[in-house]
C-alpha cells in the first residue's frame, strides 16, 4: 500500500523560510513524477512544483518559481520542498503528490496524480 506523509508545516512570519518533506513508502518513484500542490481556504487545489528523478525534469508554478526549490533523494523516497521569501498569501494546506504513470504526463495537473498525503498546514503571518 503505498502512503506518502508530509512534514515541516508551521507558522512562520512573513519573508520567512519553511522546509517540507514527503515521505514515500510502498514502492518507488524514481521514473514517476513526484510534486506538491496546495489549497488556500475556499480556492482550489492548485500547482506548486514537480519533480521526475529520471530525468531531472522540473516544473514549478509561476507564483513560486522564484522562491522555492523542489528536490529529490530518491534512495529515501523522498521529495522536499525549500520554500523562501514566504508571503501571506502562501498560506495553505500543502499537499505531496506522486503519479502512478510513467512516460509523457503533464506534471502540473493533479489528475497525473494517484497518490496524496494527508496535507501539511503552511500559515504566514503578516
């Protein structure tokens, strides 16, 4: 049964810095896409960034691109987003993602995506 189980939510301050971590268990990832999205209160899940270990192949949303940085271990079957530069407006449960198909696959879209945490809560302050 594959889990995949976030960590490094909190709260921090405005220009702050967060690290989340994903957690995969119950198979590999290595040639699968592997990403986080998040959902602000009353919005939707939206894209934040995505990495494929195979071929180091990244994407991120154009409102993060600048301030976060998406990474792979792949012998831990993990994935970790670095977030900096945080704003208000970043506020949101984050979610790890990771698709169940290999091959040519958009990686900004959730339906790619099979398998979900739970969700971790970012809240920034003002």
């Amino acid at each position: 049964q594959v889990q995949l189980v976030e960590s490094g939510g909190g709260l921090v301050q405005a220009g702050g810095s967060l690290r989340l971590s994903c957690a995969a268990s119950g198979r590999t990832f290595s040639n699968n896409f592997m990403g986080w999205f998040r959902q602000a209160p009353g919005k939707d899940r939206e894209f934040v960034a995505a990495n494929r270990w195979s071929d180091s192949r990244t994407s991120y949303a154009d409102s993060v691109k600048d301030r976060c940085t998406i990474s792979r271990e792949n012998a831990k079957n993990t994935v970790t987003l670095q977030m900096n530069s945080l704003a208000p407006e970043d506020t949101a449960v984050y979610y790890c993602a990771a698709s169940r198909v290999v091959g040519r696959v958009s990686p900004t879209s959730a339906t790619t995506y099979a398998y979900w945490g739970p969700g971790t809560q970012v809240t920034v302050s003002s």
